[in-house]
C-alpha cells in the first residue's frame, strides 16, 4: 500500500478549509495516517522546493509557504500518489477538473491550497522531511 505526502497550504489552513480538504482526500479512499500543524522557515521552504530554485516564482512561492501556518500529512491509499494528484487537480485552478480540491478552494496558480509528492521518490523524501519513524504507524 503506497503512502504520500500531502500540504494544507497557507490560504487553505488561513480559510479553515482543513476538514473540508481532509474530507475530499477520505472520499477518495485515501487515508490519513499522520499529520500535524507547523509553522516552516524560509529555509525549510526554500529547501522543500530546492527543484524550483532557478523557476521565477521561487521567492513567491517560499514566502507564500512561511506566510501562515500549514498542515503537513502522510495519506495512505492504493495508488495513493496519483490518486491524490488527482483529487488536487490542475496546479493552475482554471484548468482544475470539477469536484477537484483546487477547482473548490484555490486562489491562483501560486496560492493553490494543497501539495501533493509527484513520484514514489518524492514521497519518499518529503515524508522523511517532515516525519520521523516514531509518528509513522
Ligand atoms: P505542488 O508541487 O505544490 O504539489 P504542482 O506539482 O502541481 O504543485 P509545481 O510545478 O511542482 O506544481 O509547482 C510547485 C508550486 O509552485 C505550485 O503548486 C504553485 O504553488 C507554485 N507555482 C507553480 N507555478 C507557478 C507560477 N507560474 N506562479 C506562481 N506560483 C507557481
Ligand atoms: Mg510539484
């Protein structure tokens, strides 16, 4: 059974969209397994997004992410990294897909309520990122 990593963004966890966020991920067969609400410094924002360093939306997107609190979390699920890429939807929410979290709640491109790990070594890096073996049952 495969497990993912998920992020309640800054203008989800701002809105008190948290349940309504966890109840799209439960409706789709995914199961939260851990999560927990923390504040990230510019540091660890900016090394959580190390791959975008270069992009010109670095500095937008790191301090977006220190602007509020966020909601990090491990979801569980049989093809739970594509199914939860899925239930996301597009990055940008005009091209999201009805019933999508980011066609519901997100903003913009940039304040797009959620994250979700794009390949199994994603997953594997940033569960280790945020989780340590004790709060993984
Ligand atoms: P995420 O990695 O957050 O799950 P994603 O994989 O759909 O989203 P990426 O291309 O990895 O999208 O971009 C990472 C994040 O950077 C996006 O979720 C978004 O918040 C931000 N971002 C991407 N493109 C832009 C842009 N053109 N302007 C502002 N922010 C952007
Ligand atoms: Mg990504």
């Amino acid at each position: 059974i495969e497990r993912t990593l998920s992020i309640i963004k800054p203008d989800a966890t701002k809105r008190n969209l948290t349940g309504k966020v966890n109840a799209k991920f439960e409706e789709a067969g995914l199961r939260i397994v851990a999560q927990k609400r923390i504040q990230l410094t510019l540091a660890q924002a900016g090394q959580f997004y190390a791959e975008h360093k270069e992009r010109p939306f670095f500095g937008e997107l790191t301090e977006f992410m220190v602007s509020e609190p966020v909601v990090v979390q491990v979801l569980e699920g049989e093809g739970a990294i594509l199914k939860n890429r899925e239930v996301m939807g597009a990055t940008n929410p005009a091209n999201a897909d009805e019933g999508t979290i980011r066609k519901e709640f997100a903003l913009s491109v940039g304040e797009n309520s959620v994250h979700g790990s794009d390949s199994e070594a994603a997953a594997a890096r940033e569960i280790a990122f945020f989780f340590s073996g004790l709060e993984l049952v």
